[in-house]
C-alpha cells in the first residue's frame, strides 16, 4: 500500500533540520501524589537559539525526558525573542528583576567573552552574544533567571530604535 501526503523524518520534521540548535538546560523528575500513590513525570527547560539573534526557551513536562524535551523545544520555537546585538554584544546596560530574581546585563568591549553564571551564559551563548558581562542577584532558580534574561532581552533597545525615542 502506497502513503501518500507529509513525509517525515525520524523526529516528525518533515526530513529538514532545525535552524535552531537546543541546549537543555535542566531536566528534573517531579511527583504528585494521587490515592494509589505517586506519579512520576520530567519538567525540561530547553533554551534554542540560531546564534543570530533569535532564541527561546521553553518549559514542559512528560511522562519521559524525550518527550518533555520534545514538547519544551516546541514550545521554546513559538516563543522566540530577537535579541539586538551590536558588534558582538548588546547595546546597552540592563538592570530587571523577576520575581526573587535580579539581573544586571552590561555591554563589553571585543575579546572580553561572555562573563555570565549558568543559565545567563547559555542563553547569551544561543543568541549569539560573544562579549557581555551579567550579574545575578537573589535567587539561583534556574527558570527564574533564564525569565528574567529574557525579560531583559525584551527591554533591550536597538541604536535604531533608541534614535527613534530622541527625536
């Protein structure tokens, strides 16, 4: 019998390759408990990024790590943020807090490299960020500062657009 319609690769994907390359960032095993006792899933938190600019997190659970990864960089591709880089580094200092978290993101001159704890590093390094120095204040929830660097990122203003605001 013959298929027609979608053909797919391996991973659903249509047989091309992703643009964006993922790093997981944190898988951990989470319970709830019922009346018979426990169930057992995975939370991923995996961060994509094209290393241009463009990257994205994303958050799920499943009843294994591939799935919950699977779902995570689904859903990491529906939320992807663009990221003004300048000569290798973001254009201005960005000072955010979320929620327990605080975060100072400062531009750096070339050949500094990118001077960030865990998470921050990571999603610097998926963006394509080479020069930036960040500090992190508070909390060491993962998913809370990697939120937070994107809260970060979406304050952030181009040279375009801060010429716009002077005008």
């Amino acid at each position: 019998m013959e298929r027609r319609g979608r053909k797919s690769g391996p991973n659903g994907d249509n047989g091309r390759s992703s643009e964006f390359d993922q790093k997981m960032v944190e898988v951990s095993r989470v319970t709830r408990v019922v009346a018979g006792g426990k169930r057992m899933r995975f939370r991923a938190l995996v961060v994509i990024g094209d290393h241009k600019g463009k990257v994205g997190m994303g958050l799920r659970k499943g009843r294994d790590v591939a799935e919950s990864v699977n779902k995570a960089v689904n859903q990491a591709k529906k939320n992807i943020l663009v990221v003004p880089i300048v000569k290798g580094t973001i254009p201005h200092e960005v000072s955010i807090k979320y929620k327990s978290s605080k975060l100072i993101l400062r531009p750096a001159k070339e050949g500094t490299g990118v001077i960030a704890g865990g998470a921050v590093r990571q999603v610097a390094e998926m963006a394509g960020i080479k020069n930036m120095m960040s500090k992190m204040f508070g909390s060491s929830n993962k998913v809370n500062n990697i939120k937070a660097v994107f809260a970060a990122f979406k304050v952030m203003k181009s040279k375009e657009q801060m010429a716009k605001l002077r005008k």
